[in-house]
C-alpha cells in the first residue's frame, strides 16, 4: 500500500486516505470509493468523461504485444533515464497508464516508490492493478484537475498519452521530473500505410517541448530506434492496439495481413524527453 498521502477527494479536494484493507478511498467529508472487484478504483463522478476509452480488445490486443516483449528496449531504456534523473523518487504517477507496463518497468530501479496509474479505461486499469499490487489504478480523465496533492509526487510519466501540463506541474514536487514518450514519424512505416494506421505528424517533438516552455527545463531528448520481427499475430496485436482500431474495417485488416510476409521487420522508434519542474 502506498505510504504517502498523494489522493484528494474529486469532489470536495479533501485528502482521500484508503482503509486498512485498500478496498475503499473515503474523505473526512465522508465521500467514498469503494475498490472494484479486480482492484482498481473509479473517480469519475457525474457525466463522466467525453473521450472515448479504450475497449477490452484493444486492451487485450495491447497486453498481448507488449507481453511478446516488442516495446522492451524502449520501457528500458525510460526506466533508466528516469532513475538517472530522480534515484530517490518516492512517488510515481503515470498519467494515461494503460495497462501500467511502463509504469511497472520504471519501477523496478525504484523498489520503494509508491505509484499512482490513471486511465480512462477500466479494462486496461484491471490490468494495472493487478500487475502493480500495492499501487492505485484510478479511472480518471487526464484532461481534468488530477486527484492529487500538490506537490505530491516526483516523477510523471506520459507514454503515448494526453498531456495536461498545468497539472503535471501541479502535482509535482519542486524540481520534479516529466518523462514524455512519443512515436517518431518512422515509427511501424513498413505497415503504417497498407494497415490504414493513423500518421504521426512531424516536429512532434519540437511541440512537446513548446507545450511544456512554461514551466519545465528540459533535460534531455533521444530516440531509441530499432528493428522488430512481427509475425501476423504481432501484426495485428499493434494495429488494434491504438486508436487506429476505431476506424478499421477487420475483414480488410485480415485481407491485408494475410498478403504480408511471415514475419515482417518493422522499425520501432521513439522520442524520449526528460523535463525537470521549475
């Protein structure tokens, strides 16, 4: 169980303490959130969210390629920067978590950090709470004020996810660390286009670091790119896996696939940027 006091209440701002258990979140307003079944905590209240989050299969499809270890030398190579950059890190939070893979590996350096994933998907939060036992896994809209402390943690980590700067910088302790992830425009180009992927625009990371002037140093930019040997499966995992799965039609998907070699070298590649809070 997280040791530190991070949440607050999305309701009244009032500090959110879990019980005994780590089965329910409550407020001294008397404001409670009661765990899921698989562990993970919904703080959304009202209407909710207007974005659309990611569907079981997506997860599903998202888990499988990740589990084959394709995204590997990347989450290794951000577990590294980001202990070079914070060693002594007591809190993590990532913000758009997913399935919490990367959250996991930036964790393994720092044992005794408590951590924090949010997404708006419940599927991909099932997955984060049970693979960071310990750890909240909170539905939540990164778009809104985050719950959570000022000042409450020394390390954001955003991997392929929205940005909401203000609060990152909120939420993090002075001379905090920001770890941004984004795809290169090389990023899957060998299957980018007969897949019907969505494109990645360029100076993406030139906008990342414009978006973040105000407030943050940055520290440091690289690229981590490579070759992976997709087999069909893989193929299909890392299609349906983003955003570009709400906009496909699966039996063209199938027919494209189904024409491509067994298996194919994809290029992976990403940005990889590490800001420091003023």
């Amino acid at each position: 169980m997280p040791s530190l006091p991070l949440l607050v209440c999305p309701v009244c701002g009032a500090g959110l303490e879990p019980d005994d258990g780590f089965r329910t979140l409550s407020c001294l307003a008397g404001h409670r959130y009661d765990a899921a079944k698989q562990g993970y905590f919904n703080l959304l209240t009202g209407s909710g969210t207007k974005f659309q989050a990611d569907t079981a299969a997506m997860v599903q499809a998202r888990a499988d390629f990740l589990a084959a270890g394709h995204y590997q030398p990347m989450a290794a190579e951000l577990a590294r920067l980001v202990a070079a950059a914070a060693p002594d890190a007591a809190a993590v939070l990532d913000a758009g978590a997913g399935t919490g893979y990367y959250l996991g590996e930036v964790l393994r350096p720092l044992p005794d950090a408590s951590a924090v994933a949010l997404d708006i998907s419940k599927y991909a939060l099932r997955r984060a709470a049970r693979a960071l036992p310990g750890s909240y896994a909170l539905v939540w809209d990164v778009w809104r004020k985050l719950p959570l402390r000022d000042a409450s943690v020394d390390v954001v980590l955003n991997v392929f996810a929205p940005r909401n700067p203000p609060e990152f910088h909120r939420v993090l302790a002075p001379g905090g660390i920001l770890a941004v992830v984004t795809p290169r425009p090389e990023h899957l180009q060998e299957i980018r286009a007969e897949a019907a992927m969505l494109g990645i625009a360029g100076e993406k990371e030139e906008r990342v670091a414009a978006s973040l002037a105000s407030g943050f140093t940055p520290l440091h930019t690289g690229h981590c790119t490579y070759s992976m040997r997709l087999h069909r499966s893989d193929l299909r995992n890392v299609v349906l896996m983003g955003p570009s799965a709400r906009h496909l039609d699966p039996a063209v998907l199938e027919r494209t696939l189904a024409a491509l070699p067994d298996p194919v070298a994809v290029t992976a590649s990403f940005t990889l940027q590490i800001f420091r809070a003023g």
